[in-house]
C-alpha cells in the first residue's frame, strides 16, 4: 500500500479502516491479528514485529504463520516494528534481544 498500513477492524460483519499509517518495515500483506494468542511467559518468542496498538497497549509479534500479542506495560523499551526480535520474560517483565539474519540463513517467519 505504497509504504502504508491500513489498520481495519470489523464492525458489524464490515470491515472499516480506523486509521491509516506508516508502515515502518513491515512487509506488505494481510496480517490476521485477530487471531493473536497471549504470549506464552514461559518461552522465548522469536519473530517480526508487526503492529504495536498502544490504544489497546498490546505488541503483536509474528512468528511463523502464527501471531502473538505481548502486554505492552511489561516493556521497558518498545521493540520497533518491522524487526525481528527474541522476547523473553522474566519476573513479568520482557528482555528483549534484535535477531540479525545473516544472508543464506533460512528462519521462517
């Protein structure tokens, strides 16, 4: 969407554009947040970052085909979308660590 994000919610069985925004890194594509699952604090979360709603103070984190949303608050520094990080909790606090992908090494995100 020419560098764009559209953030959509459905209202009704229709989908409405609340808000338009920069896209910051984040691959162009459908991203089906809805389906988003609490972090599970027990494990490390590796994966991209994709949309960081402070309205809802939640961080949506893309791992495989699989979306995961972190409760804001538990951030001291909040990751930039469009990176890919290794969340990890501790005491109800995250640590958080940017994942460099050397070239031919395969992750799958």
């Amino acid at each position: 969407m020419n560098g764009q994000k559209l953030v959509q919610n459905d209202f009704a069985g229709e989908w409405k554009t609340e808000k338009v925004i920069k896209a910051e890194g984040v691959k162009p594509g459908i991203y089906n947040l809805y389906n988003a699952v609490n972090a599970d604090q027990s494990k490390e979360n590796i994966g991209e970052i994709i949309h960081i709603d402070k309205k809802e103070n939640v961080v949506y984190q893309k791992n495989g085909s699989h979306y995961i949303k972190h409760d804001l608050t538990c951030f001291d520094q909040i990751p930039k979308t469009g990176h890919i990080v290794n969340i990890k909790y501790e005491n109800n606090k995250t640590h958080t660590t940017e994942v460099s992908i050397k070239l031919g090494q395969n992750l799958k995100l």
